[in-house]
C-alpha cells in the first residue's frame, strides 16, 4: 500500500478557505480563528455523532471554543466601530 500525498492531506485536514472580506490584520487573524472554531466544531460534532463523546461533554467543548473566539474578538477589536 502505498502512503497518501503529505501535500493532500495537508489541505484536506487543515483546509483554510480564501479570505475576501475588508482587508485588515485585525479581520484576518479573527477570519483565521473563525475558521478553526468552525472547524473543530465539526470534529466535535462527528465525535458526538458517533458517540465518542456525550452531548454534554461535546456542548462543553464548543462552549470553551466559543468563548475563546468571543475572547479573541474583543482583543482583536472587531465590531468596535458599528454605528
């Protein structure tokens, strides 16, 4: 059997979508921390699923990531400036 392509799964595990939103450092690193957030959800999510984790163990991850990204928002100042 021969080994998969490092290159594929690098992308296909770590996959990170092009960013076309208003081009500021601040909105980059937080697109950045989105996207893993949105990404680790899905992992816990299938752990859930296939009842590798219970549902409160799953909520309770994604209530720790959830306030990282909530955290990350405020430091980074994103939505400071609404009107």
């Amino acid at each position: 059997m021969t080994q998969p392509n490092r290159d594929y799964l690098d992308r296909s595990i770590y996959f990170r979508s092009r960013y076309y939103g208003q081009f500021k450092p601040e909105n980059l690193i937080f697109n950045v921390n989105l996207q893993e957030f949105t990404q680790k959800v899905g992992y816990i999510s299938s752990l859930e699923t296939a009842g590798k984790l219970s549902p409160e163990e799953a909520y309770s991850q994604i209530q720790v990531l959830w306030k990282q990204l909530k955290h990350s928002k405020k430091e980074l100042g994103i939505g400071k400036n609404l009107p």
